[in-house]
C-alpha cells in the first residue's frame, strides 16, 4: 500500500509551535512516517532539538515510523558534528542530504533525501550499493524520469518517494536572505526567520509573487501539488508521497490525500478541497510535465 | 607552495586556442549537449572539435578538461557515458564530474581517466570530498564558492586531493548543482539540462518614461532607470519586493563579478592548487584579456615578487566586484 509521509519542517518554527503540530499530526493526520530535525539551519537546531525524544515516542505511540534527516548543507564544525552523531545512531533510521552524511554512514542502512541529487538508475544503483534503503527523488524530475529512476529503484529493493504536496526547494546558500533581508548576516540572524512560519514572499518590482525565501533556503511561491498523477506515480513504482509541512492544518491535507489514495475521494474533489485549505497560494505542478515548475498543468479530459 | 595552474574556460575552438596561447595551463570545454553546465546555444565543441583541442593544447604543453558536470535524469544517462567514452578515445587530461552515478560508471569502464569534483557536486566539507575520494578516486576537487580562506586551509589539511578555486568571473551565489530556479520558472534545468536562466526566454522591456524592465519567461527579475544600463536577467541577482523591503532590493546578491586577484598569494598559502577563471560563454577577446593578465599575476607571485593587481581589478569592466564568500564570514 502506497505509503503516505511526512517531511521535515523546513522552517524555524518556535517549539512551542512545533509541540502542536506534531501532536496533532499524532492525533489527527493520516501519515505513515514523519522526517524530523533541522534540514535547513544549524543554528535553529538547539530551539527545537530538546523536545526531540519526546516528539519521537509521541508520534511511535500513533503508530508513525520516524525518520531523522540530516542538513543539507555542511560546511561549518558544527554542522559537521551534528551529521556525524546522526549517522551514528542505530534507531532510528535516518535520512541523508550531503555527501558528508554518507561519508560518515559508511554502508549502515540508510535513506537518500531530496537534496542528494539521485536524478537516475545509475546514480540510484550506486548509492543501493553502499547502504541505501530508500531514495526521495528530487523535486524537478519529470514524469518519465521519475518512471525510470522508481523503477529501478524498486528492481533494488528500494523504497521509493516523491514530494506531492508544498513548497518545492529551489535552492540553498552558503549565505542567509532573512538575515540580508533585515539588513543583518548570518552571525548576527537573530533568527528573524522565525517571523515567517511559511517564508517570507518576495515579488516582482511589477508586484507578482514569485519565491520564498527561508533562511538560507530559496522555495517556490507555489504550493507543489500532484493530484492527477498519483496513479501514475504509484504504477511507475512511487511507494512513499511525501507531504511538506506548510502554514495550512496539514493534518487535514494528510487525510485528503490519505482518501485521495485509498479512491474514497476524486482528484477533483481533492483539488476543491485542497484550495480550500491552501487559501491564496497557488498550486502547481509544472516540474513533473517537464514545464517551468510554477506551473500549473490541466490534465486533459478523458475522452 | 603549490604549483597553482591556471585553469581556464574555452567556449569554442577559437577561444580554447587564445585561452592556450594566452599561458593557460589547462582549459576546461564541453560538449554542444545537456552533458554540461554551459549548454548555451552556439557554445561548446563537437567530439571532432575536442579530439583537435586536444591535439592542440598538448603540444603546447596545456591541458584539456572536459565538463561532464551535469545530473543526467533517468532514462538518458547513455548521452554522458558516450561522452565520457569520446573523452576517453581523444584523451583529454581529466573529466569533470558531479553526479554519483556518473562518476562511478567513469571509474569503472574508463579508471586510466583522472576524475576532478565539479563545484556542481557541492562538496564543502573534508567529510564530503573524501567521500568522492574514496569511492571514485577524484583527483581534485572544485570548491564551491562558500568558503573563507581560511576555511579552504583547514579543508586542505584533511583532504587526500588537490584543490581547485574560483577567481575570478561570475559570482554563483546559490550552493551549485542544488539550484532550480531557473526550472521553476522556464521549465529548462541547470542541473538537467545545463541551462542558467537561458537568453531564449530573457525580453527587455521599455516604459514610457524611459526606464528598462528585464524578463526571464515573463517575469520582471529587474528594473533599471533610464541612464542605467540593463544588466542580464539571472534569477538570483534580481531585484524583489519582500515585507520589510518594499523598496525593491537584490534579495540575495546585486550584480557582481568575483575577482580574487588581491588573495592569489593568501590562496596559494592556503593550499590552492589551481585557480579557475569562470565564462566559457565570454568572447575570445574577453579570454585573452583575462588569462594574460592571470597568468603574469601568477607567475610573478610563483618567482616571489609583487604582482601588480591593477590591471586585474581593471578587467571588471566597469563592474562592481567582491571578493565574495572569501574574504570574510559577514558575506553570509
């Protein structure tokens, strides 16, 4: 059965916040497996970290696998540290997204993140070869690649994941735009991006939303959502449709795709409700057709 | 000190021959296909093309890299393993490689063939470039420009390979080879495709008050004011609108060139074993220019004198430049 998760909260969202929303994901959501840790900013790590046995023994008593994720960029001591210790533990499993996690992984069990750039068969086969149980794709594969990467992913044994729901990451820096924003740097951030729980929008001069912007991480302004191509992610092979977690009850957009999956909803129901509790973001769907990934593509009507 | 070689870009034949004959040490070029990060219309060399650079640059004493620095999507990884074989059969002097699955099938089917780390594999820790090192034998790694120097120094000590820097030419803001935006809004992949904020989709647009809007598929990435010239419209030196800034501002870097010539001394201290100078889409007359005076610079430094910089600070032409991530932590 297609496997539905939960991704890591990209954003510095403060603990108390963080408490919430987990144990409403417990309580409430219809995910398999959550991502947790801090993927985007080392120096968010210690606001939320405390509270991590906890939230992990919280969402195991619902009945959710856990899964920890590494950073996606590691460059600094710290960080450097942090992917270590990750990559040591035995439980529980944990997701890599940089080379540095893999080095110091070795060939124990373990999952690829969206950041490590398993774009085909061959890259997929050998990143099996040393360890890995499971690949998320990345987020600008389109259709028939995705077909082929999932494919051989699963001739591997692999688990095999997409992101159908949330902002996509369109890039990530050695340099933070909150804090430039602000007129600060990354040393003196005093973690302003904390004031945008779903990123800070930028604009066009001619006043069209166009990114996001989340510390060091650059998204869509566009929610991704993949709706119609659920049957065909899950014939290619697709096992596991990850959620990314956005400033919206995700509790309740687990549980429309959740009957989205099991057909006790349509996709155009699906879609209706899911603007509903998307509000004014737009939604998209432009990578997986191969076309600019803001965009949102109409599947033809059955004949 | 290390050797520190000039490693420089060469976009056509021609300019591949003005890079080499300028004083380059090595040139890097690719081929007319998506299997590089400079897939530009009416860039690049055709596998005959290479095999005469090839010929060309050796007996010269230069070498030639070739750039296989793209992620190939499944299904089409045949086009970068044709590549690799031509590199292979008209023997250039090392391939450049980022993605995992590329690299392995390179080490495997062709392991006489020196492999060096594209800065589009965004390894920016010991940890990360040991990896490549240990498992696909990389020669030498392209650090991504992020670090401080003395950062590159500490990196140096813990590695088993050489290292290669940027210094001069565009300044990539974004961690490469992790980069969508340009996907995002045309539909046409840097990492895929080999495509930055591609000129087929660029429009300037005039007001009636004179002033000059740039568009990348429609959307206005900056303005500029009558007497201003227009600048291209790459993605991540656009100017936006955010909440506190509802003046406009560039959101993540104003248009800048890197230009380290004042560090060449405190690189090559650090451990830097070559430079690269970036703009394999540049002219012919824009390589001579740059290379020379690169190649003065360094050899001056490599016989222990003073180099005189100013004729390298002039090569901006005109343009802001910075010494980016480099020089201080505050760029971040």
């Amino acid at each position: 059965m297609t496997k539905l998760t939960l991704g890591p909260i990209a954003y510095h969202w403060p603990p108390e916040r963080r408490r919430d929303f987990y144990a409403r994901i417990a309580d409430e959501a219809a995910v398999d497996e959550v991502y947790l840790g801090e993927v985007i900013c080392s120096k968010r790590a210690p606001f939320h970290e405390p509270d991590l046995p906890e939230t992990i023994e919280r969402l195991r008593r619902a009945g959710k696998t856990v899964i920890l994720s590494t950073l996606a960029e590691v460059m600094l001591v710290r960080e450097r540290k942090a992917t270590a210790e990750l990559a040591s533990l035995e439980a529980p499993e944990i997701e890599i997204n940089n080379a540095a996690g893999l080095f110091a992984r070795g060939r124990r069990p373990h999952r690829i993140g969206p950041f490590m750039n398993a774009y085909n068969e061959a890259t997929i086969a050998w990143m099996a070869s040393q360890g890995a149980t499971h690949v998320c794709l990345p987020v600008e594969l389109p259709g028939p690649a995705v077909a082929v990467a999932a494919g051989a992913a699963r001739a591997l044994g692999m688990g095999v994941e997409a992101q159908v729901f949330g902002r996509a990451s369109l890039a990530v820096s050695a340099r933070c735009y909150h804090a430039r924003a602000h007129g600060r740097t990354k040393d003196n951030c005093r973690h302003v991006c904390e004031e945008d729980p779903d990123g800070m929008p930028l604009r066009t001069t001619d006043d069209r939303p166009i990114l996001r912007v989340n510390g060091i991480q650059t998204q869509s302004e566009s929610y991704l959502a993949l709706i119609d191509e659920i049957p065909e992610l899950v014939a290619a092979g697709v096992t596991h449709l990850r959620l990314m977690p956005q400033a919206v009850d995700m509790a309740a957009a687990a549980n429309l795709f959740r009957a989205l999956l099991d057909a006790r909803l349509s996709a155009a129901e699906a879609e209706a409700r899911l603007r509903e509790i998307c509000g004014d973001a737009p939604l998209s769907n432009g990578f997986y057709h191969g076309k600019a990934g803001y965009r949102r593509i109409a599947r033809a009507p059955a004949a | 000190m290390s050797v520190a070689e000039l490693i420089c870009p060469a976009g056509t034949p021609s300019a591949l021959r003005t890079a080499v004959d300028a004083g380059a040490d090595a040139v890097y070029c690719g081929f007319q296909n998506a299997t590089n990060a400079r897939n530009f219309p009416g860039l690049n060399f055709t596998p005959q093309e290479l095999e005469e650079a090839v010929a060309y640059a050796h007996g010269r004493g230069a070498k030639v890299l070739l750039a296989l620095n793209t992620y190939p999507p499944a299904g089409r990884t045949a086009l970068w393993r044709e590549a690799a074989e031509i590199g292979a059969r008209v023997g250039v002097d090392a391939v450049i490689v980022a993605d995992m699955g590329v690299a392995d099938h390179i080490a495997r089917a062709h392991p006489g063939i020196r492999l060096h780390l594209s800065v589009q594999a965004a390894a920016s820790s010991p940890e990360a470039i040991r990896y490549y090192c240990a498992h696909f034998g990389v020669k030498r790694v392209v650090l991504p420009r992020i670090l401080t120097i003395a950062e590159i120094r500490q990196i140096r000590k813990e590695i088993p390979c050489e290292i290669e820097t940027f210094i001069f030419g565009n300044h990539g803001l974004m961690v490469e080879g992790r980069c969508s935006l340009t996907s995002y809004l045309t539909g046409q992949s840097t990492n895929m495709d080999g495509v930055c904020s591609p000129a087929s989709h660029v429009e300037y647009v005039r007001h009636e008050d004179g002033a000059m809007t740039s568009r990348l598929a429609g959307f206005a990435i900056d303005r500029f004011g009558p007497d201003e010239k227009a600048g291209y419209p790459t993605i991540c030196k656009g100017r936006y609108n955010a909440p506190h800034r509802p003046e406009g501002y560039y959101a993540f870097e104003e248009p800048i060139s890197l230009n380290l010539a004042p560090m060449l001394h405190q690189l090559i201290e650090a451990g830097v074993h070559a430079f690269k100078i970036e703009g394999r889409q540049r002219s012919k007359s824009y390589v001579r220019t740059v290379v020379s005076a690169f190649r003065k610079a360094v050899d001056e430094i490599r016989a222990g004198r003073r180099a005189d910089l100013d004729g390298l600070v002039a090569l901006t032409e005109g343009r802001k430049q910075t010494q980016g991530a480099f020089a201080t932590k505050k760029w971040r």
